[in-house]
C-alpha cells in the first residue's frame, strides 16, 4: 500500500518508475537503513548497474515529495 501510494507521488512529480527507482524503494520499504551506502550495497547485490549517484538522487527525491525521512534513519513517512 505504501510503495503504490509513494509510486503515485512520485508519478505526479513527474518522475518515472525504473528498475533500479524500483529496487531502491524495496529496500527502503523493507529496512531501517541508517545511510545511503546501506542501501547502495543492497541495492548492488540486485543489480550491480546501480550506481550510488542514483540511489542519492532517489533518496533526495523521496525527502522532497516528503514519503522518508533522513533526519536519523531511512524511514517511509508516507502513510
């Protein structure tokens, strides 16, 4: 519920869905990361084109339509 509803946000901004968008929103919906390299490492093992531009970029992105927050942890704020 929470990836569609962070999805639909993302659509509205004008963002569009990719594979590695995808794989780097899994990873934040699954775990509590404290940091981006976390979730870069995750996200290699997924696919080793991810580079860890995209998932700053993605992370930025999610902080700005407001569904995570990074003040302590990587945590979904979308409800």
């Amino acid at each position: 519920m929470k990836k569609d509803r962070i999805i639909q946000q993302l659509r509205q901004h004008g963002f569009r869905m990719t594979k590695q968008r995808t794989i780097i929103l899994d990873i934040v919906l699954q775990e509590q990361c404290t940091c981006c390299k976390e979730i870069y490492y995750e996200a290699i093992k997924q696919d080793a084109g991810i580079g860890a531009a995209t998932v700053y970029r993605m992370l930025g992105v999610l902080e700005e339509i407001g569904a995570i927050n990074r003040k302590t942890v990587y945590r979904v704020e979308c409800k």
